[in-house]
C-alpha cells in the first residue's frame, strides 16, 4: 500500500477519496525544512551549502511519514505542480534518506496534477517521473539569494537606521515601488482647467448632454478654458447662438471577453470587486483547489485544456442558448515568463456548476468560485455588439460646435455575465442617445460651466501593484502575496481604504537603499535575477554560479557600509529627501532655518521606536520637532509648542496643554522649585489636544469627580478618566488599591452620572464577577468529532450561535438554522474556521493518528520506554 504525501490535510482527505483504501495519504503541512536563521545557513566560503534543518513543528509529521514506510515501502511525493511544490517533494525526499527511511529499494516517484479529480488524479497516477532537479536548483538559489541579501543586509539596517527592520531581497523593490508613487504625488501640482456642458433638448423633447468641443472655430484643447472668465466667454457664446445638428455618425463595435484567470489577474479583480487582498484571494483560492473545485492556482498561463473549452462551450450552450457560443473556440497564449510555472488558467473543474450548485458555506469562497466561474464561461462566449453614435451640433457661424456621444448594445454576449473590473474610473460616454437627425434645431435648456483640477497618480491598492510588478518582471505567481503582505507586517506600508501608503521607516529604508545599494533595488536588476532563475528552473543556466556572481557584487557593497557613521547616514538621507522634507519657503528663506530658535539647523532624526521626525540641531536648547515630511503651515499654526500651549488663565494660574512621553496633558500653573508637582490630568484620546478649549481643560483638571459616598457603606464613589478610558471607582480615595472599578460608556459620562446610575454600574461589575467562573451551556450538543474526539457543541454568542470544538470557534453561517446543523456540516466549518486562523486542522490531523495506532498496537506496547529514547536519538 504505497504512501501518498501532499502538502495539506485538505488535499490529502479529497485525494483519499479518489485512491481509496489501497494508498495510504498523509500531510506534510507545507515545507518541512528551512535555513536556520543563523549566520552560516548559506556557507559562501564552501561553494554556497547549505544547511538545512527541520521545523520542530515538522518533526512529528516526517516521522508519521518513515513510520508509515515502515509497513508500506513505496513513497509517492504529490506536492503542488510548481517550484515550490517540487522543492517540498526534494526536501521529503532528503529528509526521509537522512533518517534511512527511504532504503535502496524504495521505490519513490513524483505525481503533479493541475486539478483535483478522480481523472486527474488516475492519470497523474498512471504517469510518475522524478523530482525535478532543475526546478528544486532554481528554489534553492531563490531561497539562498533571499538568506544572502536578508542577513547580510538587514544587519546594516539596524546598525545604520535604527528602527528600521530587514530589508529583503523582492520586498525592497516592491517597496520602492510604492514610496515612488507617494513621492510622485507629493511634488503634484495641480492645475486648473474648466470645461462646459450643456443640456439640450431635441424637437420632440427628449433631453441629452453634449460637452463644448469647438470655441472661436478653433477646436478646445484640455487646458485652454485656464479659469471661470474664460468659462463664462464660451458660456456667453453659445447662447447667444441658434444650434443645429451638423452630423450624425453610428458606427458598428464589439468587445471581446478577456482572458480566463491566472495568478496576478485574479488577485487584481478580487481586490476590484471585493476588496480582497492578495493573502486573502491566494488563501481562499487554495482552499477551493484542495477541495477540487478549481485548478491550480499560482500560474503564470492563461491557456485553457482542450477538454476544459469543450466543457465550457457545452454549459454556455445550455445555459444561455446557442447564439452565445461562437463559431470557433477562442483560443488564449501568453509568452509566461517562467515555463515551469505556466500550468493552464485558474478555472472550475467542472463548468456546469456554478456556486450555487456547489452549496459553498464560506462567503470568501463563494465570492471568488462566482468570479472564477464566470470570468472563465465568459472567456468562451461571443462578443458583445454596440452601435457607437457620435453626435456634433454647431452654430452656423462654426464658431461653437458641441459632441454628445453614446452607446446602444445590440447583442450582450459575454457581458451577459461577467464585465471586468477597472482600476480607475473614466468616461466611457456609454450614455444612450435619443433619436437624433441631422439639420435638426436643438433647444438650449441648460449652459454648465465645470471647474476641474488635475489628479495626482493614484496610490497603489495591492491589486495594481500586483500589475505593476507584473510588468517589471518582478516577482512571479507563487510570490506576489507573501511580498505584498510582508512589507505590510515589516510596518514599511500601511493600508489605509483600499490604498498602499508607505509608513516613514518604509520611506527611510528606500532611501537608505537607493543611495548605498542602488543596483539592488534597482527594477531591471531584479527583473533580471528573475529571469536568470527561470533559465535555472529550464535546465539553461547552473544555479551556483548565478549566486557566485550575485555575491562578488554584493558582499563589496556590504563591506563598503562597515565604516559608515548613523550621523553621515541620516545626513544623506537629509540631501536625498530635501526636496521632500524641506521644499523652499515662500519668502525664500532658509527652509532648514529652524522656526523656533532662528539659529539652529533642522535635520531629519530617528526614534529609538523608528519613528522618524524633524527637529533642531540646537537640541536640547531648543527642544522645536514636527512630523516627518513636509511642513503643513496649518498644523504648525495649531501645533503644541514644546513649553505647551496656553489655553487662558484661572484663578491667576496659568492653563496649558502639553505633549507628554506617555501622550498629551493639561497642566494648572508652572513646575517650580517649590511646586514640583503641578496639577495634571491626561487628555483622552477622543479631544484632539491641538484643539481643547479652556473649558474642557478646567473640566479635566477638576477630576477625579466626587459623587459621593456609597449608600449601602458610605464609601466614597469617583468618576475618573484613567489609562483605559472613563470609569468608576467605589473607595475611600482614587489611589486606593482594590475596591470596585466599572467603565463608564464615554468621556463626557464622566462629568454628568449620578449616583443611582453609579450604584447600578457598580453593582452589575461584581455580579459580573460571580459569574465568570461558571461554564457555558451548550444550545445543543452535537456529539464527539468523528476524526479527533472530543465534544462538538452549539453555543450562543454575542453575535449569534457558534460551533465549539476544543480551542476553535467557528460562526454558524445566517442561511443555517443552529437546530438544523448537522455535524457533517459542523465539521467543515470547524475546519474552514481553522484554516482562516491560520492553525493546522486538527481534524484531519488527527485521523491519521488513529489508523496508525490501530496498526502497530501490538508492537507498541512491547518497547513503551525505549521508544520515545529511540526517537530522541534519530
């Protein structure tokens, strides 16, 4: 009974399915081995070896994998179908000979399928290889060009650049790629310009929109209507004129389906339509592909199997009628740039069935199989004919001349079902025209100046930049969601919306990068690493002697750094970001003249936290900081000074807010010799500092608020504002400890509860209390997991019914009654919930256990002490 080993236990329960009980299939849970992160992993003085170590969390399912071998002598490696999938199936395969569980006489063999299928999987089956030792070379010199850069270069970063965190190989690029565009929109200007539109009306009444295209008989470029004067001109010059219709011209189009789904395209219209990041669609399509619902999908094609179009046509045909399937096949060729990655689009295993018939629970999933499903029938279906009308209506003069344009579609075609998403809104003029003739009289109902200014360049959201790395060449399928996601985590770039920004320790470290290792970070660099890796995984170039040359460059520039000082770093850092930290002033002054002081020089500095920040070279003297980046006249105008900001006067006392280490306070008079201590109090988070008002100061420095002493013990009651927000405290005094604390709902709370109110708060907090050590009841009981044991229970939650199993919780979904659940259905949820926790499902994990126990039983009792000893030793 050979041993089948995949990479998830997903995969490995749906291909059970398919193999029944004469294989036996286990789960290696993704790579087994990795470099330890250690100097040395990559030995560059030994013609670049490297050490390979397995993951504690591995350990235990290498060894399920030789014990396995123990009875069944036939090892049958079905990781996915590329790079990274063929290096899992090397390092088995490496790992299970190191501990003398493959012997010379194991047969061991190589399956790839592109779908999970009985019939894919049969013929995968039928067709064994070897371990593709070219791809696995083109993933070793990745993984060892990633250990070189990253623990060469990110020590550099910490000793130059405090605060900053590794700098990676891919990541720095796609960074830049990003700080780029934020520099681009910084040094914007815009610039005004004004177009006219005006509302008319044909003889029989029907109203339609034209834009002033002709002024003067000269035709309008963009820019030439500057401001509103020269707007109101042309406004005065159309109606002071009669109009008429000078042409009508209808013109026959189409537009053709785009291409079925590869990796980057996927990504980019789950991020359009759904607002999916790349980590989510790459997580949520693995999930559909393991359950056989999909192809694989990291791929860089977007050819379609023969049988798959075939398929396709035959469900357009039944669904939609004959006169959407074209004559011919479409057919779809793109020149991928690596080969071994250009496995078949991202398309459904069985075209008739759409999400509906596939009863999917998960939402994730059923959004994106719908995208999948109908992007791919869309793909095959006919063109959708319009008819474009263009309209021009002039005066007689020829003085003004005005176009309205629009679009009738004729025949929907593939728009039937699916229209792909845009990145950016533009003006389709789409708009249906009424009835219009030529020589016809049209009414003027309405003349409509526009004011326009011109746009900056969009940030990037993770879908065009998954585009614009596409196009550089940077980056490949099985990599665009693990680089985007990592510069997010490292906290070089934020998501705010839909929109990538860069954070300041992101801009620092491109710019730290551009001006001492500006080769490699440099787009074509990088794009041609890529392609010399592609050449490795086609058997075209020998992949030592790519990191031989990449590491003669590389480790020069490194040891170019050792001598470099923080302050000659932050300094050029300084000249490199001038334009963008310190543009010139309106007067012409000194820009970097300190605003404060007058005397001292600004500079860029950092935190020890990594925050960067503008401040004086006269520190301490002058203690004047602003945000990093440009100054904003405004925030100055309203920021808090470092000797604080007075607010007024009380009682002859001076009233003012500062900005403190541990956030902003106000304060009641100054801090003298004699008075060290000056009343303070924190201003929360919800007052902006920068705008408190007397009022509300006076109002915080009269905390804590006396409500008065408790009616049942006649212990005071207070209502403060503490690190945690607003609450209550039952105590003789504020700075008592112990006592009864209950939070308040908001600040203003604070200053008007009463005492009826604070008893009831108080009282519902030690109620709490007693309640908390008691168990929850199950709404209903399920019954033990059927793989791994254990209670599976219906339970209430604050937000509705759940499923409990062990240390998992997963929601039960709303088009699911909780007493209609069953525990086929529970355990999927289980599973699904999991997987998106990111936790190995203990369920299927677990099922395996079972069949072994059941199997060595007899043996296993014999030696109980020495085992674990033996297993110890290996």
């Amino acid at each position: 009974m050979p041993v089948v080993v995949v990479e998830s236990p997903a995969k490995a329960k749906t291909i059970n399915k398919y193999l029944g009980d004469n294989f036996t299939v286990l789960a290696s849970y993704g790579h087994v081995r990795d470099l330890p992160p250690k100097d040395g992993s990559v030995d560059t003085d030994n013609d670049f070896d490297m050490l390979w170590e397995i993951a504690s969390e591995s350990k235990k399912h290498v060894k399920a994998i030789a014990d396995a071998l123990k009875d069944d002598n036939e090892l049958i490696l079905a990781t996915d179908p590329d790079r990274e999938g063929e290096a899992i199936s090397w390092h088995l395969q490496e790992a299970l000979t190191a501990r003398k569980s493959i012997k010379k006489d194991t047969p061991v063999s190589r399956v790839v399928f592109n779908q999970i299928t009985k019939k894919a999987v049969t013929e995968a089956m039928a067709n064994p290889r070897q371990v593709d030792m070219p791809l696995v070379q083109a993933y070793l010199a990745r993984r060892a060009l990633d250990y070189l850069v990253g623990f060469n270069l990110s020590p550099v970063l910490w000793r130059k650049l405090p605060g900053a965190k590794s700098a990676g190989r891919v990541q720095s690029v796609t960074l830049r790629i990003i700080v780029e565009r934020e520099m681009e929109i910084e040094a914007f200007r815009n610039r005004e310009y004004w177009s006219v539109k005006t509302l008319l009306a044909t003889p029989r009444g029907q109203e339609f929109e034209a834009r002033l295209t002709m002024l003067a008989g000269k035709k309008l470029d963009k820019f030439d209507l500057e401001n509103d004067t020269q707007a109101e001109m042309a406004v005065q010059a159309i109606t002071s004129r009669d109009l008429h219709v000078a042409s009508v011209e209808a013109k026959p189009a189409s537009r053709n389906p785009s291409a079925p789904f590869m990796t980057s395209t996927l990504q980019q219209e789950a991020s359009r339509k759904f607002g999916m990041g790349a980590r989510q669609t790459m997580s949520t399509a693995q999930r559909l592909y393991e359950a056989g619902h999909i192809t694989y999908m990291r791929t860089d094609g977007i050819d379609m199997a023969p049988e798959a179009v075939v398929m396709a046509r035959d469900a357009i045909k039944d669904r939609y009628g004959a006169e959407y399937v074209p004559d011919s096949p479409r057919v779809y060729k793109n020149k991928a740039k690596n080969a071994q990655e250009a496995h078949e689009c991202v398309r459904p295993t069985d075209m008739t069935k759409d999400a509906e018939a596939l009863k999917l629970m998960d939402g994730d999933q059923r959004k994106l199989y719908d995208l999948i499903w109908k992007r791919t029938l869309a793909c095959q279906m006919e063109s959708a004919r319009l008819e474009r009308t263009t309209v021009d209506i002039g005066s007689k003069d020829q003085q003004v001349m005005l176009r309205a344009t629009g679009q009738v579609v004729l025949f929907d075609g593939f728009l039937k079902i699916y229209e792909e998403g845009r990145d950016d809104v533009v003006d389709d003029d789409d708009k249906r025209l009424p009835q219009i003739t030529q020589g016809e009289a049209m009414d003027k109902r309405a003349v409509t100046p526009e004011q326009h200014f011109t746009q900056p360049p969009p940030r990037y959201t993770e879908a065009t930049l998954v585009k614009r790395m596409e196009e550089l060449g940077i980056g490949r399928p099985s990599t665009y969601a693990s680089i985007v996601t990592t510069i997010q985590d490292r906290d070089y770039v934020r998501k705010e919306g839909n929109r990538l920004i860069p954070e300041d320790k992101g801009r620092l470290v491109t710019a730290f990068l551009e001006n001492y290792f500006r080769k490699y970070v440099g787009y074509d660099f990088t794009a041609d690493l890529e392609n010399q890796l592609d050449k490795v995984s086609a058997g075209d170039a020998e992949y030592k002697e790519v990191l031989r040359r990449f590491w003669r460059d590389f480790s020069a520039a490194i040891a170019e750094t050792s001598e470099l000082r923080i302050t000659e770093v932050l300094e050029k850092i300084n000249d490199v970001l001038e334009p963008h930290l310190f543009p010139p002033t309106e007067d012409g002054g000194d820009p970097r003249l300190c605003p404060n002081c007058g005397k001292g020089r600004l500079s860029m500095r950092t935190a020890r936290s990594g925050g960067a920040f503008i401040g004086c070279s006269s520190y301490p003297e002058c203690r004047y900081t602003r945000a990093f980046g440009p100054p904003d006249p405004e925030a100055e105008a309203s920021a808090i000074p470092p000797e604080g900001k007075l607010l007024g006067t009380d009682a002859g006392e001076e009233i003012r807010v500062f900005k403190g280490r541990f956030g902003p306070y106000v304060q009641r008079g100054e801090m003298t010799e004699e008075n060290k201590k000056p009343p303070r109090q924190g201003v929360p988070k919800e007052w902006p500092p920068e705008d408190l008002e007397m009022e509300r100061a006076l109002m915080l420095l009269s905390l804590p608020r006396e409500l008065g002493p408790h009616p049942e013990d006649g212990v005071m009651v207070w209502a403060n504002i503490g690190r945690y927000g607003p609450y209550l405290k039952h105590a003789a005094s504020t700075s008592e400890r112990g006592g009864t604390n209950a939070n308040l709902e908001g600040i203003d709370e604070v200053f008007t509860v009463g005492m009826n109110r604070a008893v009831q708060l108080l009282a519902e907090k030690i109620a709490s209390r007693g309640a908390r050590g008691q168990a929850a009841v199950p709404l209903r009981e399920l019954g033990e997991h059927p793989d791994a044991g254990g209670p599976v229970n219906i339970m209430k939650g604050k937000y509705g019914p759940y499923v409990k199993w062990e240390k998992v919780n997963a929601t039960i979904p709303d088009t699911i009654e909780p007493e209609d659940l069953t525990m086929d259905q529970a355990v999927i949820l289980i599973d699904e919930r999991a997987a998106k926790a990111g936790k190995k499902r203990p369920a299927a994990k677990k099922k395996a256990a079972p069949k072994k126990k059941a199997a060595k039983k007899p043996a296993a009792k014999k030696p109980a002490a020495k085992k674990p000893a033996a297993a110890k030793q290996e």
